[in-house]
C-alpha cells in the first residue's frame, strides 16, 4: 500500500511540471488573444465633434456625442491601434505600419466643430452665488 502511493506521489509531480506550449513554437508570453487593452479614457467634448461619424437615420441610434467611454485597443498582429465610442460603436484608428484608413478615420481625426475648453475665472464674494451649480451643456 505505501509502495503504491509513494508510486502515484511520483507520477502525480511528474506530471505536475508539464507545460503545453503554444502552436507558434514558444510559450504564448501571458497573452490570451491577438488584440490587449490599452485603455479606458472618458471621451471629451471633442469626440463628439469627429468629422466622419455616420449620423443615423434613427434619432433612437447612439451617436459619438453619446458616448461617455472610448475604449482603446491595439492589434498585437498588425500594430493598429484603434479607439472606439462605447455606445456609438464608431472608431478611428492608426497604424503607421499600413496604408492610411480613409481621410476622415486615420489619426490625427478632423473636427467639426471645438468647444471653448478655457476656464473662466469664476471666483466670487457672494456667498450666495458660490453654493449655486451651472448645469452642464449637451
């Protein structure tokens, strides 16, 4: 009986360093598909402006304006880097190991339109004015 156990123990850490490798020839390095995140960022004003975003036909669609997340991926394979609208779906990309996207989706993306980003100077002496909230434009 000990004899088959201290046999089975032996088989068991055998067995135990065994690592699959990956089709490629080598380990796969930690990664677990051809695209990795590189970010989550609040989309500013200025993505809901980006000239080439299609306007749907159904006002009920979400457009760049109504995204408050872009997702930012790159494509181990190809070295694009791409950055989408979460509820719009609509992207640009770059990869300056490829031909250029269309004119209105390759990095640097044109604008229709900027919102003054500047802060005004809104300090005041009335108590009463400081405790009142702007709300925000859309």
């Amino acid at each position: 009986m000990r004899g088959a156990f201290i046999g089975l123990l032996l088989v068991g850490v055998a067995l135990g360093g065994c690592h699959a490798m990956s089709s490629s020839g080598g380990g796969d390095g930690g990664h677990r598909g051809r695209y990795a995140g590189v970010g989550l960022y609040s989309a500013d004003r200025g993505w809901a402006h980006v000239a080439g975003a299609p306007e749907p036909a159904d006002k009920a669609v979400a457009t760049t304006a109504d995204d408050t997340t872009l997702i930012v991926t790159v494509d181990g394979a190809t070295g694009e880097i791409r950055q989408c609208g979460n509820y719009s779906g609509h992207c640009v990309a770059m990869n300056p190991w490829r031909g250029a996207l269309g004119a209105k989706q390759a990095a640097p993306v044109s604008l229709t339109g900027r919102e003054d980003t500047t802060v005004a100077n809104t300090a005041t002496t009335d108590e009463s004015d400081a405790n009142e909230a702007t709300p925000a434009k859309r």
